[in-house]
C-alpha cells in the first residue's frame, strides 16, 4: 500500500479542493434545491476515475435522480458494494453558522460546512481511494458497486423500491459504509447495523369544532383527554412498551455483542450531567448500550391539542393527535409493529382513534464476526493508529436493510467523521487529517476484501 498511500499524499491538497467544489452545490432534500446539479457533478467525477457511471431517475418528476457507479475489475473474484449520500440537512439556523454554510472555509486543520462531514467528505474518501489505487499503479481488485443516494436526510422514501426493482445493479460479496462521527477522544469505530422505526402519528376527533370549557364543560368529550388516556396504556411501570407481543420477535444479543458492549466506554455521571437529567431511564438492571442496540422503544415525540399559545383560551378541544416513534431491533419489522400497535388499541377501546403510518425503516445486522468485519477492523487499526470499537448496532436508523436484509449483503459502517464534526448543526465540519486517513481506510479495506 506504499505507493497507494504516497498517492494520496502527494494529491491530498487536490482532494481538498474537489471536497470544497462539491460541498459548494446546495444539495438540500428537504427543500428540493440542487440535486440535480450535485448529481451530475459526481457523475462526471466518478467517470474522470475510470468508473461506469450515471444518474438514475428514481420515479416521478418530482424525484430526484441517485447516483450509480460502476467497475467491474479484470479477474476480480469479489465485489463490493459501496453506500454513501449527496444530500444535506437544511443549513438554517443561518444566523448561527460563523461562515456562510455553502462557501468551504479552512480553519485550523478542519474545513467548515454544511455536508463537509455528512456525508460528503465521507463518500467522497472512497472515490478518491479509488483513484489512488488506479493511478499508483497498484489497481483496483475487486469489482465495485456504488450507490449515492439523494433523499437520505429525508428517510429514502423511494430507495427500496428502486433497489429491489433493479437488484441486479447492486449485488455484492460485501457493502461498506462511512458515515457518522467518531466516538469520543475521537476513537474510530466500526458499527455493524442499526435500529429500525415504526413512526405513527395518532389522531383523535370528539366534535366537529372546539367549544367553551365553562358553557360545555363536564359533557362536552375532550380529544385531549381521550389521548392522554390513551397513551398512558402504551408503557409499563418501567417505561418499557405494553404493546402485547411487542417483544416476542425480538432478537438477543449474542456473547460477541456482549464482549463488544463491555468494551465500550461510558461514564453515566458525566452523561448525566451533560444531558441534564437525574437519572438513566429505561429497565432496570440493563447497560446504556444495551438499551440502545438490543432494546425496541416507544417515544413520544410531539403532542398536538387545543391551545399553546401565550396567556390563556379557555376551550375544549375537539382534536389531539401525538407522533410516536418505535425503534426496532433485530427480527421486528415496521408492519408486525405496526399492526400489532392498532390490536392494542382496539383491545383497550380506542378504535376510534386514527393512527397513520409516517416513515418506517426495518432494522438491520451484520454478525461482528464475519470475515469481512476482521478485514475491515485491521485496516482501520492500522490506519488511524488505534484499537477500534465495535458498536454491534447503532441506534438511529437509515437505509442498511435494503441492501443487508433484502439483497443480502453484509454491511460494516466506519465513520471518517470526527467527533466533534456538528453533523446536521451550524458550523457542520470535517476534520482533514480524518478526511485523508478515511481515503486510506478505503483503499486498504478494497484491497484486504478482494482477498477473501
């Protein structure tokens, strides 16, 4: 790898330019500016390295089009699939932002704005490895599928119908993914999967329009109240979901998952402190971690009834509804989820009540002992100069299922973001020593995977 790192290296400050050049185009789902633009920026960059590339229209004029590569190497016996996305969260609070989000400004060591670190400079580390190991000579050894997705930031609505519709563009041995950030003190990470979500919104009507609360008050019914009520049967005294048969699907962690989160620093009192809370919530008797990569939650995430505003209005809602989030692990799925969610609400007397299905993503896993894990642990030591940890399972959710648990791929994410790298925050920033040793993670981990 010595000629391929030298490469990297030699060209870093090019890189930097061209991380600079694409973090300049507006790519913000949430809005629908410039995704189109991004996208033929990054095609043409992909095809200046050797690869097949093109952009893919996804369905409907309103879609934006994903962004498709594609090399298939001489003799390769393996290929690897490689996920990564071009749109940005929405850069406002602009007032908070200490130079402006679109316009890359180096500054100490780092380069400042929005996508530097999610997710363009982390994607964009796999393209220039690939450019290193066709340009210094050593070439690439694996065939190579690459897919950069423009609607991540807004849940992939159209992701997996595309993909299992054109599952031939995209089988692989192996699927790699860097996104995130490092863990704190800025330790690199390996996490190898993630918790889905079942995000229901519950609506409730008891009248045809709000009414005064002395006039109709004691017989008017109270969508507020109705909620509330019904809410309150969604937990147990622990705080643990009462759903019946929530839980019966639910997948263990196994004696590796265990080590691994044993491994995993963590000090509650300075979490406590930094959060601001008296107390770790959740089961009794169970790890933070394990609460988050083994454990299915059930969160309220907003409430909606009457009057909010400031002084007073003295009214009896004739509406309320509540946004629910349920994360899933393992073996649970989006839809047993959400049927079962609507059983219990039958079986307590809320039929009445209306709940709408808003985004769900399945959970997904990859064992922490494949073979392709061990590859990709040893390159990361090796590059960043430090023991990694392993994260059996993260707690957000994105869109690893489609390709892990559908196509079969297995998937290892490795963040090349730091710490502190402000990920969908003012001032979002990508530390540029984490930018070039991502590129040589990258390269190596091509190159160790073509030898499994």
């Amino acid at each position: 790898m010595d000629k391929v790192f030298a490469y990297i290296d030699r060209n870093f400050g090019r890189f930097v330019e061209e991380l600079a050049a694409v973090c300049r185009i507006p790519s913000v789902s949430a809005q629908k500016k410039g995704l189109d633009d991004c996208a033929r920026h990054l095609v043409g960059a992909m095809k200046e390295i050797g690869l097949d590339a093109r952009a893919m229209p996804m369905g409907g004029a309103d879609n934006p089009p994903l962004v498709y590569g594609r090399l298939d190497a001489p003799g390769a016996r393996r290929t690897l699939f490689i996920y990564g996305h071009f749109d940005v969260q929405p850069p406002e609070p602009l007032d908070a932002w200490d130079t402006p989000p679109f316009e890359p400004t180096l500054k100490d060591g780092r380069m400042y704005g929005r996508g530097t670190g999610d997710n363009k400079g982390q994607f964009l580390a796999h393209l220039k490895a690939v450019e290193a190991l066709q340009r210094s000579g050593r070439g690439v050894p694996v065939n190579l599928r690459i897919l950069l997705d423009p609607q991540e930031e807004i849940g992939s609505p159209m992701l997996e119908a595309f993909v299992t519709s054109h599952a031939d563009l995209f089988r692989a041995d192996f699927g790699y993914n860097a996104d995130g950030n490092a863990a704190e003190g800025n330790v690199p990470l390996l996490s190898f999967g993630n918790r889905g979500s079942c995000y229901v919104e519950v609506r409730v009507r008891t009248a045809r329009r709000d009414v005064h609360s002395g006039q109709f008050g004691g017989p008017m019914p109270n969508a507020a109240w109705r909620l509330v009520e019904f809410l309150q049967t969604l937990r147990d005294a622990s705080g643990r979901p009462a759903i019946e048969g929530f839980f019966e699907n639910v997948l263990p962690p196994t004696e590796a998952d265990r080590r691994a989160l044993a491994a995993i620093p963590f000090n509650k009192e300075a979490w406590k402190k930094e959060v601001g809370v008296a107390e770790e919530a959740g089961p009794p008797g169970m790890g933070y971690f394990e609460k988050i990569m083994f454990q299915p939650t059930l969160s309220i995430c907003g409430l909606t009834s009457g009057y909010g505003g400031p002084g007073t209005k003295t009214v009896i809602p004739s509406q309320a509804s509540a946004k629910i989030d349920m994360r899933l692990v393992k073996n649970q799925t989006p839809p047993e989820i959400f049927e079962k969610f609507r059983a219990h609400a039958r079986r307590r007397g809320f039929g009445d009540l209306e709940a709408v299905q808003l985004l769900t993503y399945h959970p997904s896993k990859t064992p922490l002992d494949h073979p392709m894990s061990e590859a990709v642990i040893a390159a990361v030591r090796e590059v960043f100069g430090k023991e990694p940890l392993l994260y059996p399972v993260t707690g957000g959710s994105n869109p690893s299922y489609i390709f892990n648990e559908i196509l079969g791929i297995p998937m290892v994410k490795v963040p090349y973001g730091n710490y502190d790298e402000a990920n969908h925050a003012p001032n979002e920033n990508l530390d540029l020593d984490f930018f070039r040793r991502g590129i040589k993670t990258s390269a190596k981990v091509i190159c160790d995977l073509a030898a499994l």
